[in-house]
C-alpha cells in the first residue's frame, strides 16, 4: 500500500532520516520503536507531507505522493494523527470531530464513523458537548486518535499516541488501535513504549540516528538480546 524507497531528510545540515526503505502492505498494523530524537517523528511527517524529503521515492497505492502537499496527501486516504494531540482546545468534541471530517464530504460515511467513533470511545459521545482543554490527556487522546479516522482513511499515521498516560489509559489506547485495525484501516503507529508496541505490532522497525537497523515481526524481535536489554529492559 505505501512504499518509502531510499527516503533522506535533512534540517539544515542535520540528517534525520537516512536512506530509509518500507513498506506498509494493506490492512497491516506497523510500528516504529526508537529513542527520543531518533526521526520517527520526521518519518510520518515525511509521508503526510508535512516535510519534503531531500531525496528517494513515497508510492502511495502505486502513485507518487513525495512533494505532494499535505491537504492532497490527506485527500488520497492518508490521516496522521501527529504527536502531542494539536486540538482545539476551546471548542467542544463535536466541534473537534468536525474540524477533522472535513475532506469528508459524503454525509452518510460521516455518520457511519462518527457511530464506530463512539463505539470506540463512549467517552466522547458523553462528553461531546464539553470543551477539549477541559478533558483529560486520555480523552484528548481519544480526540485526536477520532478526529484523524473521520476522514476515513485507507492509510492512519499515529505519532507517539501513549505519550505522557497512564499505564492503564494507554492499555485502553491500544485497545482502541487494534480494534481500528481490526476494522481494516492500514496503520502505522510511533512509538516510544516498545513493550505496548510489541503487543499489538505485527510488523516491528527499529529506527536509531534515522536509520532502520532492524525490523521483523514482534516475535522476532523480542528474541534479538539488544532489543530486550534497550528496549525491553530485560
Ligand atoms: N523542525 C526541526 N528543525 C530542526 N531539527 C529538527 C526539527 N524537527 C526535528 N529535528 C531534529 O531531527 C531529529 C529527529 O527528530 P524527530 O523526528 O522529532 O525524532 P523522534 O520523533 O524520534 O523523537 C532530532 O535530532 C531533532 O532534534
Ligand atoms: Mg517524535
């Protein structure tokens, strides 16, 4: 579904993504694990073309997307939910969950989301009439992660969605994604906690310094003694 070949960003003389290669097959759920400043937030922004990347290639579906603004990579199914939530803190939810429909212009798959949406998360749906900034960092989270499948995209870029929760509200977080995912829509998800990560991931990429220096499924990675001494921490 989506191809990245020989990807490379620099910031000013800063690599931070260097000679990258993936693949995302349709209906997979994919997760980038990595330390802090690794590029696994330049990765996604690279791919919903929040930056251009200096050189390589992004298929998308067998097109081209690289160099393709934001709005019409958005256009073309792919949602990024990006890190540290970026709501709009003084409106309501169901203001919030507007904002994020708004390439979606067939009113009966609005509706359909909106319901998944709220079967996803009963949260919202009680306190739809409630101002973002007044919720909790779980429920803004919820927000976010509702806002970006509204658009109902073939393709959701997730960036770092447990950042800053509780364990058990990331538990409830990770749920949700294996049950988007479950109802079809290809993910690619960031993440710091590489124990979550390995529990719902099916295919695992390293990142380190911008380069991927590993990928397999969990189940291989977790038998790799450098992931489990770093990331794991056994
Ligand atoms: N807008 C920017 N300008 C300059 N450097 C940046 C910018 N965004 C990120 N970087 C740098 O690029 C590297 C990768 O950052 P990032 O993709 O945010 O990593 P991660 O999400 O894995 O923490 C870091 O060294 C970071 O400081
Ligand atoms: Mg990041």
């Amino acid at each position: 579904m989506l191809e990245m070949k020989k990807i490379y960003h620099y910031y000013g003389k800063a690599r931070a993504l260097e000679e990258i290669n993936l693949k995302i097959e349709e209906k997979a759920l994919d997760v980038v694990i990595g330390p802090n400043g690794a590029g696994k937030s330049t990765l996604l922004r690279v791919i919903s073309g929040l930056e251009e990347p200096d050189r390589g290639k992004i298929e998308f579906l067998g097109e081209r997307i690289d160099g393709l603004k934001p709005h019409k990579i958005t256009k073309k199914g792919i949602s990024h939910c990006p890190e540290r939530r970026r709501l709009f803190y003084d409106m309501t939810v169901e203001d919030n969950l507007k904002m994020g429909a708004y390439v979606q212009k067939n009113r009966s798959i609005y509706n359909k989301q909106l319901e998944f949406i709220f079967e996803l998360f009963p949260r919202l749906k009680e306190r739809r009439k409630q101002r973002a900034g007044t919720l909790s960092g779980g429920e803004q989270q919820m927000l976010a992660i509702a806002r970006s499948l509204l658009s109902n995209p073939k393709l959701l870029l997730m960036d770092e969605p447990s950042l800053g929760l509780a364990p058990k509200v990331k538990k409830k977080i990770f749920e949700a994604i294996e049950q988007i995912k479950n109802e079809g829509t290809t993910t690619l998800l960031v993440e710091q906690d590489a124990v979550l990560a390995m529990e719902v991931g099916e295919t695992i990429h390293l990142l380190e310094e911008g380069k991927i220096e590993m990928r397999g499924t969990s189940e291989e990675l977790k038998r790799e003694p450098r992931i489990k001494k770093v990331y794991l921490g056994i």
